[in-house]
C-alpha cells in the first residue's frame, strides 16, 4: 500500500475526480456527463529521474448516495524524496483529444514543490467509455487544476483533499471560433473530421540515427 504522505502528493493522479467532475464551459462537457459514470481511465507518470507510475482506474458508476464508485490498481515507483510529507503539488493544466468514438487521449507536464525546487513528471492520460448519442464534445479540451490541498489521516488511514477544476473547449491560447477546435501539433484530422489521429513521427520521419519514442 501507498504510505500516507505519498497518497497526499499524488491525489490528482490515484483520482481522477478532478476530470470526472471539472466545471464545464462553453461546449466543453464534464467527464462525468460524457460518460455516465462509467469509464477506464489508464494513466503513465514518468518522472524526470526515471521512475514510472501506473494507474488503472474502472468506473462503475454512482451508487445509491450518488458517489462514484472505482476500482483503481496502482503499479510502478517513484522518487523517494516524494515520501517527505513536504512535497506539495503544483497547480496544472491538461489538454484531452478526442482521438475515437469514445475515446480521449490526455496529457500534462505536472510539478511538485520539495524545500524551494521543483520536480517535474510528464503524465499521460487514456481514457476509454461508451460514447454518447446525439452530439459529441469538442475534438479538443482543455482543462486547469488549482488551488489544490490534501492532508492525510494515519489513525483514521483517511485521505482528505479538494482542488478547483474547469475544463475548457479547444486548445489553449487560440482565438475564438473554428480554429480552436483544430487537432493540436502530432495529430491529424480523420477523413471523417470527427477526431484526431495519433502522428507517430518515429514512423512518418524517419531521421532517428538511434532510438525513437512516439511521445
């Protein structure tokens, strides 16, 4: 198991509450809404020393009470500077793609404060529902995180924590109108103009004189 402090840093990433339940704008439609509460949510964290974090998580739905219910697996390693209960998480934003029918692929540059230095880890997110009839959200969203806090109790073994999350249509920083919808740089349109197709440049460039990573 996770120890306590650890669970407290990494909160936006052992829960994905924040992209379930984020304030929608615009055409921009929550994660809860797209899906009904029932999703898998598969996230990568590689952290810039090397370790590699996994998360599963399996949506079931809300129960009688109307909390979500999840199953959530958690695999891999971290720095082991993140076990000092200093290391505080940073505010952050997330950019999701639709990349299929009920599909969305996510990512994010992530960074944790440790005695005035910050740590950085880059995050991909796959997420994975039944989709929806009638109309589908906006190829491209954009969603921010902040003033996020978390304690932990050891007696009660209870993880405490909130943050503010609004998702926005479109890719960050462009202007209103068509052009924010447009598939990000390392994507391309499908012939149906209806999401936006992975570009694996490891296979189109070919230039790599060693290996090469489809990031």
């Amino acid at each position: 198991p996770l120890p306590g402090p650890l669970m407290r840093v990494l909160v936006t990433i052992i829960s994905p509450i924040y992209w379930s339940l984020a304030q929608a704008s615009g055409a921009a439609r929550s994660g809860l809404l797209l899906t009904r509460g029932t999703f898998q949510h598969e996230s990568l964290l590689q952290f810039s020393t090397g370790e590699l974090l996994r998360v599963t998580h399996l949506a079931r739905g809300a129960d009688g009470a109307g909390a979500l219910r999840l199953d959530s697996v958690i695999s891999g390693s971290v720095p082991e500077s993140f076990g000092d209960a200093s290391v505080l998480l940073q505010d952050f934003s997330e950019r999701y793609v639709r990349t299929g029918a009920g599909q969305l692929s996510g990512g994010s540059v992530q960074s944790f404060l440790r005695d005035g230095r910050l740590l950085r880890a880059h995050c991909n997110h796959t997420i994975v529902f039944e989709p929806p009839e009638g109309p589908q959200p906006p190829r491209v969203q954009h969603l921010r995180a902040r003033a996020i806090t978390a304690s932990y109790d050891p007696a009660k073994q209870e993880l405490h924590f909130q943050l503010r999350a609004s998702l926005d249509a479109g890719n960050q920083g462009r202007a209103q109108g068509a052009d924010r919808d447009q598939c990000p740089l390392g994507f391309t349109p499908d012939p149906g103009q209806l999401y936006c197709i992975d570009l694996d440049e490891c296979q189109t460039l070919n230039q790599c004189q060693h290996e090469c990573r489809n990031s």
